[in-house]
C-alpha cells in the first residue's frame, strides 16, 4: 500500500490557525474597538456600528480567501496544480484581497475620528498597513494567476504539437 505524501499538510495547519487567530480577534478584540469608539464620541451611536460593520466586513472576505487558498492546496496535493480551477482560485484570492484593502480604506475615516480624539496618530498608521499588505497579496496574486495562465496555455500549446 503506497502512502502519498501530503506536502501541504503543514499549510494547511497554518491557515486554519490563522482562521481561529482571525475568529477570536472577531470575537474578543472587534467588540473591544467599537466600545473604545463609542466610549470617544457618546453621543453618536452609530459609531460603534459603523466600526463593527467595517471590521467584520473585512473578516469576510479574509476568510473566503483563507477558504480558497485550502482549495488551491488540494488542487496542488490532487497534481492539479497547472489547471484552470486553481487560476480561478487564484483570481478569487486576488478579488478578496482587493475587498479587504476597500474595506479597511472605507473605514479609515472612523479610525481617524478616533485617533483624533484619543490623539493616538498610530491607528491610522495600522489601518495603512493594513491596506497596503492586502493590496500587495492581491498584485502578487494576479501575477502568480497571469504566470499560471501562461504556462497552462504553453504546456496546452506543446502537447498539440507532439
């Protein structure tokens, strides 16, 4: 009985801690910041909704993208790694780190209503992280998407000619 190795066991476990690294922010931390922001600005209440919905609005598409890169890790395990369900995941990977850096650019006007009022510039210098980190995981998606693609279309190409 021949075993196959799982060479993307250890990915695998990485994505699932960072899903439950990513749950319990949702859980403990996201409540955390939206009380911090109603407890600046009393009298508006829909600020503590408004930083909620930003921040778990995020969470979203981070975790449709976590799904899809467990997806892509099966196509890899399965051989299937030059075929186009995994330049299609990879385009979904691209589009919801794209997602992710709108969200947090959206909400960037209440992290500066708060880092205003508790005069903490730093906020605002974690919310552009966090953006440009998305934004560099969606280019380094389309151009590992475009490279797939190209090679698919030249291994399709030469196994016409043979």
């Amino acid at each position: 009985m021949k075993r196959k190795p799982a060479s993307t066991t250890f990915l695998k476990a990485v994505i699932l801690l960072l899903a439950l690294g990513a749950l319990a922010l949702c859980i403990f931390v996201v409540p955390a910041i939206a009380g911090f922001a109603a407890e600046l600005y009393p009298g508006q209440v829909y600020l503590k909704v408004l930083v909620m919905i930003d921040l778990y609005g995020a969470a979203v598409p981070f975790y449709i993208a976590l799904y899809q890169t467990f997806h892509l890790l099966g196509y890899i395990d399965q051989n299937m790694a030059f075929s186009d369900a995994s330049v299609l995941v990879l385009k979904n990977i691209k589009h919801c780190a794209v997602a992710i850096s709108g969200m947090f650019a959206l909400g960037m006007p209440l992290f500066y209503l708060m880092a205003e009022k508790d005069d903490a510039p730093g906020i605002i210098v974690i919310g552009m992280i966090f953006i440009f980190a998305s934004m560099v995981i969606a280019v380094f998606a389309a151009v590992l998407q475009k490279l797939l693609k190209d090679a698919i279309d030249l291994k399709s190409e030469n196994d016409l000619t043979v």
